[in-house]
C-alpha cells in the first residue's frame, strides 16, 4: 500500500495493490509448504519435511488431518522429538489423502484472485503490470 501511495498512486490503486501483494504472498507460502511434502531434497535444492520436523503444521498437514487424523496423531505426539520414521510415514499418510489437491486449489485461489486484481490496475505502467502478472502466474508451476 504504501509503496503504490508513494510512488503517487490514488488511495484506491494503493489499496488494490496491496490486496495484490496479500493474495500473492499467500499463494507463494501455500505452494512453499506443498513443495516440502512433495519435492526431494536433491531437485528442490534445499531441505524438505523441515516444518513438520519443527512442529509446523503448514496446510497440507492440516487438511490430512481432517481426513486421517486417527491415523496421524500417533506419529505426530512426539513434536519435535519425531523420529525420521514417523516423519516418513506421516508424509506416506498425507499422499493417502487429498490434502496436495485441496492445496493447489487454494493456492490457485489466490493466484487466480492476485491476476484478476492485476487486470484490474490502470495501465499508466503497463510494463509493471505485464510483469508482474507474468511472475503471478508462475507461482503456481514454480518447483524451487
């Protein structure tokens, strides 16, 4: 918001920017914790499987528990004290579930909500506008 008031947009193109700038970041968190429970370590170029070892449970977590919690808990009691097995098999259980699906769709939720917006901006920028909906719509193939 501040950004976009300052560089003299109106209050109402400030304010559309930052719902743009929410709705983005928010599809680029969702799509980083999808790619901890599906990418390895090797591809991704970084460790993977380090929220749940922390005791984070991001999105893809919490939707499989919505469907398998009677299967999870056990293997979740232990927090940060799991052992790599649990872990493993916590994961095994979440690729059991539709807890990946529903997270690319909200993910493209928001996606989708951040190009509508984008759209939506006056074209006095409109090499501004063009890029930055091209990086948009990249959040959703992004794989590192």
């Amino acid at each position: 918001f501040i950004g976009a008031y300052e560089a003299g947009s109106s209050k109402i193109v400030s304010k559309r920017a930052m719902g743009i700038g929410r709705d983005i970041g928010i599809a680029f968190q969702i799509i980083d914790d999808l790619l901890d429970y599906t990418q390895n370590p090797q591809d991704f170029g970084k460790p993977v499987l380090e929220d749940i070892k922390q005791g984070v449970y991001s999105l893809p977590l919490l939707y499989a528990l919505e469907e398998k919690r009677n299967e999870l808990t056990p293997y979740l009691e232990n927090g940060v004290d799991m052992t790599q097995e649990d872990i493993l098999k916590v994961v095994e259980i979440l690729h059991q579930t539709n807890a990946i699906e529903k997270t690319k769709t909200l993910a493209n939720i928001y996606t989708q909500k951040a190009l509508t917006s984008i759209e939506r901006l006056p074209r006095t920028q409109e090499k501004t506008c063009e890029q930055l909906y091209e990086i948009t719509k990249n959040i959703l193939v992004r794989k590192d």
